[in-house]
C-alpha cells in the first residue's frame, strides 16, 4: 500500500502524464504538462525508484553543481499536484517524466496505486507523434479511448489502432482494466519539423485539454512562442523551393480534407471556449491566467482567435407609406433617408478549426504511425 504524506485532501481529481521518449515528438506532450506545473507552481510529492524501470545507458543521469557541491539527478518519472481555484475548484495530479526502458506493467500499476490512494476519477494522457500535416495549419488533436460509453458521452473516437505501442497505450489499458476512465489526447507533428520543442503542438494539446476538462488554462507567453515558431519554419520553407513547393501540397491536400469543418457545432463549440474565457470567475483565479484568447489560426500568427457565435441581424420593416399633404398646406420637405434595417453586433474572428481532427495517419491511443514505421521522438 502507498502511503502518502503532506497530500491534502483532493478535490475532484484527475491524473494528467506525458511521458518523453516514443510518444513524444517534438517534445510536445511533455512540454504541456511542464507548462501546467510551472503556471500553476505544482508541488512534487513523489518520484519512482528510477532502479526499477530505467537503463541508464539509454537515458544518462546528470550531474550539476548547487552551492558548490556537485549533485545528481536521475532520469525517472515525478508525480505532482496543482489546486484549480475559481467557482468550481479541483485538483490535478500532473505526471511527468520518461518512458520506461523495463518493466512496464510494474510502472502502470505503481501508477495506478497512486491513483487510487488520491482518489483520482480520470486518467488524461497526452501524446504526440509525426504526421503529414502542414506547419501552417492548426494542429490536428486525437481524442481517443478504449471505452465505448466514455467514447460517447465526451465525443471522442473508440480506439481501433493495431500495431506497436508505447506507454502511451500501454497505461490506457491498465487504466481500462482496472476500471479507471481514461483518455488520450495526440497531436500531430509536421515530421518534416520534428526537432524539438514544438510551442504550437504544446500550445494545442493544452487547447485540446481546456475542452475536455471544462476548465480554463493560463497561457503565459505559449502563444507567442507557437507564433515565432511557425515565422521561424515559413522562413525555412521558403528557403527551399522544394520544401515550399511540398507544404503547398499538404495545405491543399488539409484544406480540401477540411471543407465542411465550419459547421454549426465547431461554431458553438469555439463560442463556449470565448465565453470561458470571457468570464471573470471561470477556470482558475490567480496570477498568470491569460486574459487573451490563445487559440490557433491558420493564418501566419500561429494561434487560433476565437470566435463569438454573430447575433442574428434584425428583419428588415417594411416602410408605412407616407400619407399625401392635404391642399393648400405647405409641403414639408423630405426629410433624411432612414438607415437600412439594423443589425446586431458581431465579434468576429477566424473560421474556427476543430482540434479533435486526426491527421492523415490517424493515431490511437496506442503510438503512431503504423507496424515497422519509426516513432516520433524515438533516440
């Protein structure tokens, strides 16, 4: 049994990992879980034995210097905890570290004690891996689950992948069988950008993330580092007639896949996110919650505005006729043309694009790419 110590009562809690290694191209999944625990200063509260689940050889320790004294530090897996204040407090248990090198149903159950000692309700897995998609596009997310009443109630896709896996999927079925609900969420990386960090990926699994939790995530300066990063590839690109020249064909290939995509309920669904945002006591209080949108675009700034659903314009009034002067009165002078029918106020913003897309190679929440393909983010 796991004992824990100094972890207060959690409120509604729900386990959010990524894992580096296979599952993590552009180190975009890991990435979203450190910018959780750094905006929302998450405190570590345990560690696994890094003995029983890493080689070292694979994945080197690391030595430092504080205050004159050289330390180490050793490549294992951190588990923390973050409070959500607002009208509808709850905590998140963030887990993040490296995929392991043995022993992987041993690493999934000393998670899943974790999890049952906290009390935890879900279990979120953030993944990323290679996909033909262009740079200049929103970044397709994936939600997937091996659930079938999960896959409907939260409008995700039912996990049909066959083929090599990560830990990715391995922790998502341990979750399944030990009853746990639990969902992955993948975003697709340009492969032919694939070196890390990747703010635009990170920046839309967190977007991803917001939606399905119903919560609001500080930013921070993400969006702007997902905008330099795409002016830093079509600065690339246009260097290279031949890469320009491909990432056309991807934009036309993504545009033409993506042509009903502005429908009513991405519509709403964007509408919902503005208003999550727009009001003062939604998601969580405190310092570093961003106050602009944050959402991708598929326009060179890299990141989506959002859009208010338009108000419906008035119905024109047909104009009364006017009557005749009666004779010997003057004639009064015509007075100014009404303006036309009004009409309601408008926000508008870019089309707003649907993160749950799947990229060309749909992924699952196994791994990417299919059987004998190389996975994202392997050494």
């Amino acid at each position: 049994m796991i004992e824990l110590e100094g972890v207060p009562e959690l409120i509604d809690p729900i386990m959010v990992a990524a894992f580096e290694g296979w599952n993590d191209a552009g180190d975009a999944a890991s990435s979203a879980v450190a910018h959780l625990e750094q905006e929302w200063k998450g405190e570590v509260f345990a560690a696994l034995d890094a003995e029983d689940y890493y080689d070292f050889q694979v994945n080197r320790p690391t030595v430092f210097m504080e205050d004159g004294t050289r330390k180490i530090t050793w490549p294992t897996t951190r588990l923390s905890v973050v409070r959500i204040t607002g009208e509808r407090p709850r905590d998140l248990v963030l887990v993040r570290g490296i995929e392991p090198s043995m022993r992987w149903r041993s690493f999934c159950n000393e998670l899943l004690g974790f999890a049952h000692e906290l009390g935890v309700e879900m279990v979120v897995v953030l993944g990323a891996l290679l996909g033909d998609t262009p740079h200049t596009r929103p970044v397709p997310v994936s939600g997937v689950t091996s659930d079938p009443d999960l896959a409907r109630t939260m409008d995700l896709e039912e996990s049909k992948y066959e083929g090599p896996t990560g830990i990715v999927g391995i922790l998502q079925e341990a979750c399944t069988h030990a009853g746990v609900p639990a969902v992955s969420l993948w975003a697709a990386v340009p492969h032919y950008v694939s070196q890390p960090p990747n703010p635009k990926a990170t920046l839309a699994l967190l977007n991803r993330l917001e939606d399905l939790l119903d919560l609001r995530i500080p930013l921070g300066e993400l969006v702007e580092d997902a905008r330099a990063w795409q002016l830093g590839v079509d600065q690339l690109a246009a260097e290279d007639s031949e890469v320009a020249e491909y990432v056309q064909s991807l934009e036309e290939a993504r545009d033409t896949a993506e042509l009903p995509e502005a429908s009513g309920e991405a519509i709403a669904r964007e509408f919902e996110r503005y208003l999550r945002r727009r009001e003062p006591g939604a998601g969580p209080g405190g310092p570093g919650a961003a106050g602009g949108f944050g959402r991708e675009s598929a326009g060179p700034g890299g990141d989506r505005a959002r859009s208010a659903r338009p108000t419906r314009a008035e119905e024109p009034k047909e104009p009364k006729p006017q009557e005749p002067p009666e004779k010997g009165t003057e004639e009064e002078k015509p007075g100014r043309e009404a303006a036309g029918p009004g009409t309601g106020e408008q926000e508008t913003g870019s089309a707003p694009e649907s993160s749950g897309e799947a990229p060309e190679r749909r992924p699952d929440e196994d791994g990417p790419g299919e059987p004998g393909e190389e996975g994202p983010g392997r050494d």
